[in-house]
C-alpha cells in the first residue's frame, strides 16, 4: 500500500518517507516539489526615482530574487485570471511599494522597506539587502509579485533543496525538502502530490485519446 510517513519536520525542512511508491514518481515528485508549486515573486518593476548609483535594472533584478511568502487559497496564476490583463488584478497580483526619501548618512535599504498591501504577500524576511543609498539619494518605485513556477525562472523556486535517497528497499525513498520560506515544507510536499496527481490524470486523458 502506498503512504507517506514524515520523519522530520521544522519550520523549513521536511523529510517524508515514500513508501511503495515506483522510482520515477518519487523522482517526478522531488522535481514538482522543487519547481513546480507556484509561488509569488516580483516579475514587474516601474521605477518612479532612482538617484543612487544603481541601474534600474539592477534594482528590479535585486528585487525579483527576494522570496515572497505565498497564499494560494485567495491568489491564482495569471494564466488562470478571468481579468486577461497584462497588469493583472487582485486576484493575481500584488503590489509593493519603497519610498525611501532621502537621508543625511549612507544607508542601506532592506526588504522591511517593501511594503505590500497584501498582509500575507511580503518578503520572508525583512533583513535582505537592496541597495546603499549615499546622503541626498533616494528610491522610489512600485513592484508587482505574481504567482509562478520554477519551471519558468528560478526566483518562482519553492524551494532550496530537493534530495531523494535509497532506503534498500527498490520501493521505498526518502524525500528532504528544505523551504525558501514563501510556502511551509509541508505545503509543499502536499501541494507536489496534488500536482502530481493532476499531471498524471491530463497523461491518462492524452492517452484514452490515442486508443
């Protein structure tokens, strides 16, 4: 009988046994983990003012590796949005803001400075490094994070490692999950069976039709 037992778990590690479970669907299942559970990053950048010494460019790139706690039960992909518009809308996408003013000594601007009108949609952590504003430098600029896969760029990662071992039995794995901290590791691996289970049943349907 198929299961899955956890053997540990912390606030962003997970280790679960795969019990009877074929090779191919627990390595298929570590891939999903990895990078096929959506999660929200920056993906779109207007930058309002920008004196210090980096390009725009480097801001949004800055910005669209930090990793967003996520919530898939109130947001959808863009792909699955009803709204079809580019700028998305509060069902896909959330906006952030940093409004740095200008100060009197060399600073450094954080990712507690990004403030998002999502209460749940924000960065894991508020000691990540943007960028160093020299006195009389100053950022201003609005940030849209929307929900996507790894499949498509690594910032949608949903996690930072994804190991299958041996256990001596040819149908038993041990699967280590380890969060970026945008989903509990424990959303992940059940969000990466639901997946599973969903890309499985499109291949059977695929299949039917060839008969």
């Amino acid at each position: 009988m198929t299961s899955l037992e956890i053997i540990e778990q912390s606030e962003r590690r997970i280790v679960v046994k795969l019990k009877n479970v074929p090779l191919q669907y627990a390595n298929a299942l570590r891939r999903i983990c990895l990078t096929g559970i959506p999660v929200f990053a920056i993906d779109d950048v207007v930058i309002i003012e920008n004196s210090s010494v980096l390009a725009d460019e480097g801001i949004a790139h800055r910005l669209a590796m930090i990793p967003m706690k996520t919530d898939l039960t109130r947001f959808i992909e863009p792909l699955d949005c009803d709204c079809h518009s580019e700028v998305g809308c509060s069902r896909c996408r959330v906006m952030l803001m940093i409004d740095s003013g200008a100060a009197d000594t060399t600073r450094t601007i954080t990712s507690a400075e990004l403030t998002s009108e999502d209460d749940v949609v924000k960065p894991v952590s508020d000691k990540i490094p943007i960028i160093e504003l020299a006195p009389g430098q100053k950022v201003k600029l609005e940030a849209y994070a929307r929900l996507g896969r790894g499949t498509e760029h690594a910032k949608w990662n949903s996690a930072t490692v994804s190991v299958l071992t041996e256990t001596g039995n040819p149908h038993d794995h041990i699967l280590t999950i380890e969060s970026i901290g945008a989903l509990t590791p424990g959303q992940i691996v059940v969000g990466g069976v639901e997946e599973l289970a969903k890309r499985l049943d499109i291949f059977k349907q695929v299949i039917s039709t060839l008969g």
